[in-house]
C-alpha cells in the first residue's frame, strides 16, 4: 500500500481546519450514491438524477469533540467502463460507504466484488459502512434487514438503512463513519504524543549527568535544584 493511514489525515491550522477525512461511495450504478451525497452535502434530493460520470467529490465540515472536520466525500461511478479511472480515488481515502439498493437484489451480491475492490485498493485501517440505500421502498423490498446485517457482522463492517428521498439515516450513516475516523485518528494522535513525550523524556536523562554534592559540600554556583520538570 502507497499510502499509510496516518498520510492521509491532513492537519490545516492556517484556515482554522483541524482534520480533513476523505470518504468514497461505491456501490452499483443507480443504487443512490449521488443523493446520498447531495441530501448530507446540501440537503438536497433531485428525483431526475443522472448517472455520475468518472469522479465527483464535495465537502461538507462538521464539528467532533470541539474540533473542526472537513469532509471531502468522493461519488464514484458504478458502471464498469470507469472502474480503472476511479480505482485511482481510493488512495488517501480513510473511509468508505458500501451503498446498495435495498429493492434490488442483485446491488446487495455485488456488495462483495465492491469490498474486493476496495481492500485492494485502500489502507487496511479504513473504517467501512455498509449502507441499504431506499428503505421507503418496503414493498419492494429484496434484501432483508437480517441478512444485510449478517454480512455486515462478518465483514467486520458497520451497517445502515438510509432513505436519500425521506432523508432517514442519511445524517446518521455519515456522522457514524466520520466519528468512527476521528476516534480512530486521536488515539493515533494520543499514542503518538506519548511516545515523543517518553522518547524526548529518555534523550533528556541518557544526554545529562547528574553530580550530587557530596555530604556537607554545596555545588559551586550556589543553589542545588533537583530536578528538571517537563
């Protein structure tokens, strides 16, 4: 793998932007990954979507346990003639979003062939959400709940029913993911800072020797201070 998971957490103090996550959907084309996107990037529902063609990507920033999260989510086509053009767009991407469409059977197989592709493709840390896209379409419904939910536990994926139209979950799924990232990200951060702190600690005490003053002598300078806190 090119690029490591830590690479592709950008910190941005100059705008005021703590992290930058980037999340792909995939998924088969016309199973919803566009509305998804629109409903959580602008609120927005467009029921004459078109197909995506290549790559498209917009932002939406959020606030996570007082920091500032900028999310840039990557729309990628479904169709099979863009695949070699957007495996490209899944390096740097610390998330993803499996999408299926929850009335269409054959969306929810390929779910595997999309969780191949991904892994070989992604770091290995990437947090993964299954998403069952449509749920207002009950009547329709090709894939039950259960199942999705029994793959998603052997996958070791986290999974969600989202309705892009009725605007159910959509807010949720995201947030879930981003969250899930950024808890990740700060214990990364966490043990980072422990180990410079006990590495800088370790310099401190291997670089310095300390002379005490043998019994009744005071060291030439004055005062003794012992010792250095850090």
């Amino acid at each position: 793998m090119s690029t490591s998971y830590g690479d592709s957490i950008h910190k941005i103090d100059s705008v005021k932007i703590d992290y930058v996550f980037k999340i792909v959907l995939i998924g088969d084309s016309a199973v919803g990954k566009s509305q998804l996107l629109a409903r959580f990037a602008r609120n927005e529902f467009s029921l004459d979507s078109k197909a995506t063609i290549g790559v498209e990507f917009q932002t939406r920033t959020i606030t996570i346990d007082h920091k500032t999260v900028k999310a840039q989510i990557w729309d990628t086509a479904g169709q099979e003639r863009y695949r070699a053009v957007t495996s490209a767009y899944y390096r740097g991407a610390v998330g993803a979003m499996v999408v299926y469409d929850i009335s269409k059977r054959q969306t929810f197989d390929h779910v595997s062939k999309w969780l191949d592709e991904l892994r070989g493709h992604a770091d290995k840390n990437i947090v993964i959400m299954l998403v069952g896209n449509k749920s207002d379409l009950g009547s329709l419904r090709a894939v039950p709940t259960e199942h999705a939910k029994e793959f998603a536990e052997k996958e070791n994926l986290f999974f969600m029913e989202t309705s892009a139209l009725e605007a159910i979950n959509v807010e949720t799924a995201f947030l879930s993911v981003l969250s899930e990232i950024y808890r990740i990200v700060s214990k990364k951060t966490l043990v980072a800072n422990e180990e410079a702190d006990a590495s800088g600690r370790s310099a401190l005490l291997s670089g310095t020797t300390i002379v005490l003053p043998e019994k009744g002598q005071e060291p030439s300078g004055g005062k003794f201070s012992c010792c250095t806190s850090w």
